[in-house]
C-alpha cells in the first residue's frame, strides 16, 4: 500500500488490471523535462514564500538535477504502480533526498501540476511548429520564385479556367500557411497562461505567489479561477484545430502533387528519395509522402473530434477523463512536425515540367476570358462580350482547335470589334501579363510577392530545415 500517495484511505491495494488501465506513465513521461520544470519554480516561490526553507530548497535542486540526468542517460526507474509521471519523479526525489522531496508537493495537486506540465510543453512545442511551418514556407517561396513565369492551368471545378503563373500557385499555399502560423502563434499566447496555484480545485490554504511561480517559468498571464484552471482542456483542443487546419492545407497540397505528377498531367517530378516503388509492376513511381501526408491529415482532425467528445460533458472541475487528452495531444504534434519536416526537404526536390503545364494550358480555352475582357476594353458591354466568346469557343472546340488558331476573318465573323492586335492577348503568357495588379499572377507581382515573403522569412535558416 506504502506505493500509491493517497493509500491510506483504502483497505486494499488496486488490482493488476486497474493499474493497467489507470496508469499513465507510459506516455506522459515525455512530460518529465517540464515536470522537473515546473516543480522547481514551485519549490523556488514556497522557499521564499516562507513555507520551504533554503536547505530543503538546495536539496530539492540538486535532486531534479541529478533525476534530469537519469532521464536524459535512460536510467530514470519508471513504475506503473507509481500511476504518473508525476508520481514517478516526486519518489524518485523522495528516495534520493529524503523528507524535503516530500515537502516539494506543499500547496499544488496533480491537477494544477499536470494542467501546468502540458501547457509548458505545448508552448514549447507551438512554438517549434511555427518555424517548422515558415522553412516550409521558404520552399515554397523559392519554388515560386524559380518559376514565376511558368504558365500553368488554372482550375475551377477540376476544370482548365484561366493561366496562372506556377510562382503564383505556389504561393497561394505560402498564404495559407501564413495564416496557419498566425493561428499558432495567437493559440500560445491562451496556452501561455499559469494554472499552477489552483491546487485541486479550490485554491490552496498556503500563502503562495503564483506572480513569483509564472515570471519563474515565463508565463504571460495566470489563471484566475481555481475551477477553470485544472479543469478546462480547450487551450489544446485550440491547437488541435490549428493543427487540423493545417494539416488541412498539406492535405490540400498533397493532393495537386499527387495528381500533377500523374503521367496524364506531368506537371512536376519529385525526388526519388520521398517515393516508393511497387512490389509487381517495376514502372510505378509512387508518391507516397504526399499520400500519407493526405491520409494523416484525418488522423489530426479525428483527434479534434475526440478532444472535443472528451471534453463535451465533463462537470467541474477535473476528472480522470482528462488523462486521455495527452495521447491525442501528443500525436498531433508529433504528426505535424514529422509532417513539417518531411515537406520542408521534399518541396525542394521537386522538379517542374514547364512545357507540359504550356501544353495543358492550350488545351481549354484557358483565355476566353481575355478575349471577352478585350471587347469589354473596345466598348462591347460584358454580358453581350461574355456571349460572343462563348459562341467563339463553341466553333473552336466543334473544329478541334484553340481560340487562337482561328483566322483574323472568322474571329471578325463574331464581332467587328476585333482586330489583329487579338492574338497577343490569346497567348498564355499575354493572359498572365495582362493580370498585373497586387495579388494578381502576372510575373512581376508575384516576383514582388516573393520579395514580400523574403523579407518576412528572413531569420529561416535552410541548411538546417
């Protein structure tokens, strides 16, 4: 009975079985580091709040230091009947230095350390996944400005729509993740708020300052209820949804390479090292990253779904329930910053195929829109423009050919209004130069869209993405 800290109630031990299914030291050890952490900004605000002295203080330092280096070496001794994380180290302590390890635990409960431990990991861990997000970024930007001129369809229903510049597609996903960075980074700041302090539920009887414990551990702001503070878990359902969105937006990315690299758009190639090959047919180059990247995407949002579900019912203020947010938790990040690093390296090895996305371009009428905009700009009003170009695509797409491969004369046939300066704005590239204005995808604006994000991304260091 001496293993568990609260036996002294009980008449019997817990069984086998409800160890196994209660104990949460196989995954939430990896809260040690912030565990240690936080327990010694603690045991630093009781010794000056009077209620540790400083030679209880200095033990409990040298202790953590000593269990930091088990942890680190792979010697720390984990027990299940030990329960926690928690639990595990406080022993650990108790074993090497005696009763000041068993004072350390004076005004908090596991539910404000364990509430506090989560939120000093996932700031840690939001705010590696914010520079994970911008190297990608950075790729992406360099792939935009390598390729800024390269014509390419642009699609509305799956269906070729008007040119684009490549550049500029590749940095309509340098938005998105922008905003996702922005999401991060907002997310931190309500992540970054102090529970410790709130003890179980109600506060503690001690006179502590949890100023002192939240400038100690960095915190911008501290809990103000006790009830809230260990029992609401939406900081990480927050994140998780930041994560899904995200994840959202790779799913979204993955999907255009997986189809541009198909043999029936050929588009783009990437690099052999992130494909596979099939055990049967010896042609096959997969694209496995971006598959995964794909399926995983609906491993993060299914997590939100659980997060949400876990969280949905609960009454205050905390219950056991809550031991099974780590796990969902843990493996959205752990997901995203493979994730993250796996696209920061692949987007640099994909290579692009210009004259394929030229070929595909002049497949489907990709400047009809031009055309129509031409007569506009003669004094034709755009509804009638709108039907004339219609009925020029209709005779075209009838004989087999593109808009500009019909004569001068039957162009005329359609509207007097058109002349030989038509043909200029039929090309591909015409199409994209004459979109020159802030957002647009001619190659001037989106070179100084890069530009932009240059200066934004500066401190991102490539050599170690």
């Amino acid at each position: 009975m001496s293993e568990k800290a609260w036996s002294g109630r009980f008449h019997e031990p817990v069984s086998e079985l409800v160890k196994q299914y209660t104990g949460s030291i196989d995954f939430d050890k990896r809260l040690a580091r912030w565990d240690i952490q936080g327990s010694l900004a603690h045991a630093q605000m009781l010794q000056q709040a009077g209620v540790l002295s400083e030679a209880d203080l200095a033990a409990i330092t040298e202790g953590m230091q000593q269990i930091s280096a088990e942890i680190q070496q792979g010697t720390m001794p984990w027990s299940l009947d030990l329960e926690d994380v928690h639990m595990n180290i406080e022993r650990r302590l108790t074993d090497k230095i005696g009763d000041a390890g068993k004072r350390l635990h004076t005004g908090r409960s596991r539910n404000d350390q364990v509430a506090t431990d989560i939120r000093l990991w996932l700031r840690d861990q939001i705010s590696l996944i914010v520079d994970l997000t911008e190297k990608v970024q950075l790729a992406l930007v360099d792939l935009a400005d390598e390729y800024a001129e390269v014509v390419m369809p642009g699609f509305t229903h799956m269906q070729v729509a008007q040119p684009v510049s490549f550049g500029h597609h590749m940095l309509a996903y340098v938005e998105m993740l922008g905003r996702d960075v922005e999401r991060m980074q907002d997310c931190r700041h309500r992540v970054n708020r102090m529970p410790l302090g709130a003890a179980a539920l109600a506060g503690t009887t001690f006179p502590i300052q949890r100023e002192t414990t939240a400038a100690l551990l960095h915190f911008e702001a501290i809990c103000q209820n006790s009830l809230d503070a260990v029992s609401d878990r939406d900081f990480a359902i927050e994140f998780v949804a930041a994560a899904s969105i995200l994840m959202m937006h790779f799913s979204r990315l993955s999907e255009e390479l997986i189809y541009w690299m198909s043999p029936r758009f050929g588009f783009i190639d990437i690099a052999d090292r992130f494909c596979t090959g099939s055990s049967i047919m010896p042609q096959k180059k997969n694209p496995d990253v971006p598959e995964l990247v794909r399926g995983k995407s609906a491993r993060v949002i299914g997590h939100l779904m659980g997060l949400l579900t876990l969280m949905k019912s609960q009454p205050l203020a905390y219950n056991k329930d809550n031991q099974e947010d780590k796990e969902p938790l843990f493996d959205t990040v752990d997901t995203l910053v493979s994730t993250l690093r796996i696209y920061a390296d692949m987007m640099r090895g994909v290579s692009v195929n210009p004259e394929n996305m030229r070929q595909a371009v002049l497949q489907g009428f990709a400047t009809a829109t031009d055309l129509a905009d031409y007569l506009v700009k003669k004094g034709l009003p755009f509804r009638d423009s709108h039907e004339v170009v219609a009925r020029a695509v209709r005779l075209a797409d009838e004989a087999g050919v593109q808009l500009s491969d019909l004569s001068l004369e039957t162009l005329q046939s359609f509207s007097p209004l058109i002349d030989q300066d038509v043909f200029s704005v039929l090309t591909p590239e015409g199409s994209l130069e004459a979109r020159n204005h802030l957002g647009a995808t001619a190659p001037v604006q989106v070179r100084a869209q890069v530009q932009r994000w240059r200066d934004k991304l500066v401190w991102v260091d490539t050599d170690n993405h």
